[in-house]
C-alpha cells in the first residue's frame, strides 16, 4: 500500500488551539463529538492521554464491541494521534490561523490488511464521519 491510503478533511474552529486539543486529550468526551456516533463511552482510561497512553472505548457499529487505543503522537496544542490493534492511526493536527485554528483530521489505513476499507468503498463514509466531528467540535467549543 502507498501513501494514499489516508483521508483526510479540515476546518477552521474559532477557539484557541489549547482548548480544542484539550477535548481531544479527554478520553471521555470523544463520545461528545464522534462524527460516526460509534464511540459509546469510554470503558478505561487515564483522566487525561499522553504519548504512550492506552484507552479503550465501547463502541457500536451495529454490533457492539470494544476497542483499545494507543497514544502514538502527542505534540500540546499541536497532535495527538492514537491507533488500535490493526494500527490504523487517527490524527488531528492543530494550527493557530486567523480566527481560530485549523483542525485537521486524518485517518491512515497505509497497511496491507487494510483491503476492507478500500474494498467496501469506507473512504467515503470516514471522510463524512470525520466532516461531521469537526462540526461537533466546533459546536462544543462556541456554544
């Protein structure tokens, strides 16, 4: 697999850097603002992630299961990136702009198991997944 094998989407949030990537590193909000509304709740981890931290998460995507996490980049107010056992990475990345910051996500699947996701077209539906959480974050933040 290349390199192309990530999807990726921005925005522009109106809030500062500090408190988008403050929801991020809270394990127990990300249900708050899951675009693909899969993440249920947090089942265990620590208050606050750091590089190296493990998190696990019940999670519904018509089935119930559950998914553990690790913190691969971590960067205060800049990344934080985190995968599961099949290691595909979750990322966003955060950039001080002209009102607010641009928040980027992206989800790499750069591994050969990862015929699935291509094969069942699921670009398409992580890139309008990962639309619809920057929109959450941007509605947690300036509500």
């Amino acid at each position: 697999m290349s390199a192309t094998h990530v999807v990726s989407t921005s925005r522009v949030i109106p809030a500062a850097p500090s408190a988008i990537f403050d929801l991020l590193a809270d394990p127990r909000k990300h249900s708050t603002f899951d675009g693909s509304s899969s993440v249920v709740r947090v089942r265990k981890a620590p208050e606050r992630l750091f590089l190296g931290a493990q998190f696990s998460m019940d999670m519904k995507l018509g089935l119930s299961y559950v998914v553990s996490n690790k913190v691969v980049a971590f960067e205060e107010n800049k990344c934080i990136a985190w995968h599961h056992l099949a290691q595909f990475v979750w990322r966003y990345d955060l950039e001080e702009v002209p009102g607010g910051t641009k928040v980027t996500e992206s989800f790499n699947y750069d591994k050969p198991w990862a015929f699935a996701i291509t094969l069942w077209h699921k670009e398409q539906s992580n890139l309008r997944d990962m639309t619809a959480t920057l929109e959450r974050i941007e509605t947690i933040l300036t509500a």
